[in-house]
C-alpha cells in the first residue's frame, strides 16, 4: 500500500487529520490485553484509494528544542512515505517554522501536497493564497475540525501514487521480518544470518520504496529478509525514538509471513518488547520469539527454562510462539532458529479438512460445555476455515453473543492442539447461522 505522512509544526492539527482520515477503522483484530495502542500508523481508505498514513506529530525526541524536532518529523516523512502532506495553519499565514519545513521538503523528491487547515468556511478561502510561496503550488484548504476538504486533498495525493506494487515473490518464498526495540541487535542478527557472501540480491527491480530486500537460502527454503536497509543505516536522531522504531516495525510486519520478535536477554523484558510484539500478534503473523544476546547470561543447566518462563509471562498472547535462544555476536545456536521459522511458516499456511475440525469441535463441546447467559445456550452448529495466514475459522451458532471471550479461547486452544497450528495466531469469528 502507498504511504502518506503528514507533516507541518505543532499544533497545525496533524492528528485531527489523521483521526479523520482514518476513521475509527484501526485495524484490530482482536482485543489484546495489555497492549497499549499508538496511533502514528494507520490504514486508510479514500473511496477507490487504500494507502497507509503517518502521523510524524507522534515522533517525540523528548526535550529536544522545537526545530530538531520538526526536522526529525520533516525526515520521518521524506524517509517512511510515498507523498507527504504538508499541512500549515490557514488562520496564521506563513510563519518561519513553516518555512523550515519547506526547505527540507524541497531537498528530498517526495511529492509534497500542501494542505492549509483550519479553512472552516468557505469566506475564508482567501486566505490560502499566500502559501503559494511555499513553492509547492495550489494549496488545498481543509478543515480538520469541520471535516472539509478531505476529499480534494487527498486525491490529490493519490495522484503521486507509485504505479508499481511490491515485487512478487514466489509463494513458497517465506517473507521474514525482524523486530524489536533499538539495540535488541536486529542488525547484528541479520548481518550473522546473512553471513555477507550469501547476500545475493538487493535492491529488486520494482521495489518502490527504499526498503531493500535480501533473497536467500536455507536448506533449500527461500527467505526475503525485508526491509534490512532501514535496519543497517543508521545514525539519525529520530531513529532511537520509540514511535519510530514502532513505525519501521509496522512497515515491515505487513509485508512478511513470518515475523521474528527479537528480545534481549542482557537488558530483559520491558513494556515496549510488548507493544512492539503486540503488533505482529494483531496483524496476524506467524511468530518466531528470538531471546538474543544469549551469551551474556551466565548459565546453568535451569536458565533457559527459566527464561523461557519469564518470556511467557510477559508475552501471554504469543503463547504459541516457539522460542529461540541465540548470540548474533557469537553467531551461536543461530541454526536452531530456522527449524522454528520453517514450522510457523508452514502452520501458518495450513489448511485443514472441515470433517475433522468438526470432530474437534465436537469433542471439545463435549468435554466443556457451551456457555448459557440467561438460560440460553450456545448452540454450534457447523465450522470450516475460511482463510490461511493465519488460519481463520468460522463457526456458525444460534447466537453470536453468546460466545463469550473465554469459550473462543478455549476453542482457539482445541483447535490448535489438533492440528499442531505452533508458531501461528489462530482465528476464530462466530457467525449466526441464518
Ligand atoms: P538493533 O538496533 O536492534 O539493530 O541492534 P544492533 O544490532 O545495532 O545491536 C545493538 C548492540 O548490541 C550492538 O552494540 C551490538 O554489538 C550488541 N549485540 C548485538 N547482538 C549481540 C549478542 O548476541 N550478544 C552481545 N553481547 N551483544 C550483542
């Protein structure tokens, strides 16, 4: 999908926008407890156009002065999307920070729509005019808190559009992705997988963005390990940013099968491992858990299982995420890591006979009985699965609301131990049959 950032200085109403582009469509698939939500990083969808959009306003440095911080925001966007939105503030006319941000806008070759907010009617429309100087030609009047303009605005932003979509790999090729927060050693992990001499392709013929992916081969299985540029260049200000690190993971969850979700066993488990994870689990990937810097830890023949207990109190919604212990410094235990990735991949993919998962169902009603909420029963009548990555199921009954959170877990579960489904999400939706 084609990626919109919107950029401009504080308080121009960037997140009014943004709010309204997207709607209260987040995508969640499912609640997941204990995950906080940042909303720098949406889908949105414009009558015909599908894009994803980038709020920079949520790139914080912290007590940085304003100007590194909207240079920082200014970059997000020139480095993250396919055309930026500018927006300025229709009812202060140009002033010097919006100035700045043009001039780091001219130097990039982004399409850049000038957006000028707070045109909340129609008599104020005369004032746009002066942002002509910005050099960014017409300005598009909007109103964030009017919900005006939009339309126009983002037509015109669909025009810029890339033509060419991702490359396309073939099926059986697993598309990996790294992530955590800064300094887990998601760069290092890559760079010992990769080994340099087994780097065979980069930059792919087609790739529209900067994302540079890497074939490779493991025991006869194909990997593309995406977006391994944005991992490898380093050095700018806003990269150590929680927002920004959450912001790359999204971009490159969405274009894998298979996401690792890297921790570090030096430092532990801290809240922001969650939430990274927490996106990976929501966007319905397969999942590999990697404890990295496992050279540090001083061991004793009860410190992985220990560990691995510690892992699974903290990540409880990746309960199915098979874990691997590695030293990406040491490039120790690295080969135990692509068994694990094979099997998600494939559980992840897999398809199951409606006969059987009928008899699984059966079975499991039968040994914990469906719920009842005022002396009604939930009755299921019938289950198939509708989708692959990840394995989607839906199961008809006499009352959808009578499936209540923990009984779909408990069939989650059956379901799961049945066919072997480690190392993917699986989903269940309830539907009333008719
Ligand atoms: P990234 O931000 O997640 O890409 O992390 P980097 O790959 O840049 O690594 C951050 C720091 O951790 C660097 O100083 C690495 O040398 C160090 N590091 C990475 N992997 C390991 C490891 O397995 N063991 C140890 N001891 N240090 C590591």
């Amino acid at each position: 999908k084609p990626i919109i950032a919107i950029v401009g200085k504080p308080n121009v109403g960037k997140s009014t926008i943004f709010n309204r582009i997207i709607g209260e469509r987040v995508s969640i698939v499912e609640d997941t407890p204990g995950i906080t939500r940042d909303r720098i990083y949406s889908s949105g969808e414009w009558l015909t156009h599908d894009f994803n959009l980038i709020d920079t306003g949520g790139i914080d440095l912290g007590d940085e002065p304003f100007q590194k911080q909207i240079r920082a925001q200014a970059e997000v966007a020139i480095d993250e999307s396919d055309v930026i939105i500018f927006m300025v503030n229709g009812r202060e006319g140009v002033t010097q920070a919006d100035e700045m941000v043009a001039r780091i806008l001219y130097k990039s070759n982004k399409p850049v729509v000038l957006a000028v907010n707070k045109i909340d009617n129609p008599e104020m429309r005369s004032d746009i005019y002066d942002f002509y100087s910005l050099g960014f030609g017409e300005p598009f009047p909007i109103s964030g808190s009017h919900g005006l303009g939009l339309g126009d605005l983002l037509d015109e932003a669909a025009k810029h559009f890339p033509t060419n979509e991702d490359p396309d790999y073939d099926d059986e090729t697993i598309r990996l992705s790294l992530i955590g927060r800064p300094n887990v050693g998601k760069s290092s992990l890559i760079n010992a997988i990769l080994g340099e001499e087994r780097v065979i392709v980069s930059p792919i013929a087609g790739t529209t963005r900067d994302a540079i992916d890497t074939l490779y081969t493991v025991d006869d299985q194909e990997y593309v390990l995406i977006d391994t540029a944005g991992m490898r260049k380093k050095g700018k200000v806003y990269e150590s940013t929680e927002k920004y690190s959450v912001l790359r993971a999204l971009k490159a969850i969405e274009r894998s099968n298979v996401v690792l979700v890297v921790i570090d066993a030096e430092e532990g488990i801290i809240e922001q491992d969650k939430k990274v994870a927490g996106y990976a689990h929501e966007a319905g990937k397969a999942i590999v858990i990697v404890v990295n810097k496992w050279d540090t830890v001083e061991k004793d023949s009860k410190t992985m299982k220990k560990f691995e207990e510690k892992v699974r109190d903290n990540f409880q919604f990746l309960d199915y995420a098979p874990i691997a212990f590695v030293s990406a410094l040491e490039k120790s235990r690295l080969k135990t890591l692509f068994p694990l990735i094979q099997m998600a991949d494939e559980n992840h993919r897999k398809r199951v006979q409606s006969s059987t998962l009928n008899e699984v169902i059966t079975d499991a009603v039968a040994m914990n009985p469906t719920p009842t909420d005022n002396g009604r029963r939930l009755n299921i009548f019938y289950a198939t699965q509708v989708a692959i990555q990840p394995p989607t199921f839906v199961v008809f009954v006499n009352d959808a609301e009578l499936m209540h959170f923990s009984y779909k877990r408990f069939l989650e579960n059956r379901i799961r131990d049945a066919f072997g489904f480690e190392g993917t999400p699986v989903h269940l939706i309830s539907r009333k049959r008719n």
